[in-house]
C-alpha cells in the first residue's frame, strides 16, 4: 500500500473525490465548490501526482484502489459516495468492485471500463508539456521526475482499464454513468456500462467535453444531489427501473 495524501472539507454525508489522471485535487476545486454543504468531502490524491509522492514500479488501477481503500480504512469509514472522473472514475470504479464494503454510491465520469471504450486518437499522445509545471508547483519528487509520470502513464494506458462485463453485472451499487456529449469515451461503450449495470444510471450533458468537470461544475453538482437523493422518483413510466 502507498499512503496518500488527502484533504478534507465540509460536514455531513462522506463523499470520496477522485481526480483525473496527471493532475491533482485542484481539478475538484470547481465541483467542490459547486456542491456546498452537506458533505464531508474527502480529496486524496494518486501516488506520483500532486502532493503524493510516487512509488516504484509501474502503476495500477488495482494498486490505486487499494491505496484508496486503505486511506478509508485509515479514516475510520465505509459505505461512502465515489465520485471520480477520467482516471479518477476508474479508480472509484475498481474500488467498488474490490471492496463494495467501502462505497455507497459511484458517479462514473468521463471514463471507459475497458481500455478499447477510449474513441480513435485520445490514447496516442503522452501528456502535454503544459502539466508539467502545475505538477513541479506540489510533487515532493520534483520537476525531473515528470518524464517518468508521462512514460507511467502512457503504459498504464496501454493495457488498462480491464473490466468485464460480467463484473459490472455483478456490481450491486447505484452508478451514475455521465460524460459530455462530445467526450473521448465512445457513445456505444457508455451505454454498454450503462445497459449491464443492475442500479444505473446515465447521463450525457450536452456542449461539453471531456473537460465537463471544469466546464459545468454547477451542472454536474446538479446531477450528483439528484442521483444522492434518497426519495428521488423512477419517473411516470419506468420501464429498466419499474421494479426497483
């Protein structure tokens, strides 16, 4: 296990935040801000990003999952409500598979649950020269480290994420599947997810991207309270959901 550096806000209900791959808890600052009250809002951030140092060897979803998993533990807390985008989704994703004890309820962003779902073209460039600073201002590994986090990712990518289908049919949480309508995750593999969830739901905003996290933060916040809500209505003619 790697220890994670986290931050927390607020008071209320547990809401782990997820952050997407190469940046840092400062990409929640919108969202977070968009929420308001109510939550007690958990920010950890990935080994080898922002304030967490990076471990050796090759990353994981799994391993970053259980690093997730095991700051939960640390905190004293279970049955908590996932958000995570791109990376971040994937990671709240594997966590709920592995340790369902731990996660209430997933929102599922921006994300593939199998590598093949990225659309033509999203996986061919490293990350772009421009993070590298914003990722010198926090890393305790320094600006010369910033080679090795762009070859780590890029492999990882290669060959994850691998969930089966089978899996997200046997994952007995409610999972909110959203993304932007001009995304880099393909429509057909969104609705897959979606289709083979037992409690699912999907969202698909429109005149937004990949960046919706940033983009419509008050939206998004908008679309978390509803899915949370415990009395919230399966509509006037349920047909997927008419026996839940």
């Amino acid at each position: 296990m790697h220890d994670l550096w986290f931050a927390e806000h607020g008071q209320g209900e547990p809401f782990l935040l997820l952050h997407p791959g190469g940046t840092d808890t400062r990409a929640l600052q919108p969202l977070v801000a968009a929420l308001g009250d109510g939550y007690r809002i958990i920010t950890p951030e990935q080994r080898g990003h922002g304030r967490t140092p990076d471990a050796e060897g090759d990353w994981s979803f799994a391993h970053m999952a259980a690093d997730t998993a095991s700051l939960l533990e640390r905190l004293k807390l279970s049955n908590v409500h996932v958000f995570g985008w791109s990376d971040g989704a994937i990671v709240g994703l594997y966590l709920a598979l592995a340790r369902p004890d731990l996660v209430r309820s997933l929102v599922f962003g921006a994300a593939p649950f199998r590598v093949e779902g990225w659309r033509d073209g999203v996986l061919g460039e490293p990350l772009p020269d421009f993070m590298a600073r914003p990722y010198a201002e926090l890393s305790p590994d320094g600006l010369e480290h910033w080679p090795a986090v762009v070859a780590k990712s890029a492999r990882l990518h290669e060959r994850e994420p691998a969930i089966g289908v089978d899996d997200l049919r046997g994952l007995k949480r409610p999972v909110l599947v959203v993304m932007g309508d001009d995304d880099e995750v393909r429509f057909e593999h969104a609705i897959e997810m979606y289709e083979a969830l037992p409690d699912g739901e999907f969202a698909v905003v429109p005149c937004a991207t990949h960046g919706l996290l940033v983009e419509k933060p008050d939206l998004l916040a908008r679309l978390i309270a509803d899915f949370h809500a415990p009395a919230k209505s399966n509509g006037v003619a349920p047909l997927r959901r008419g026996q839940r």
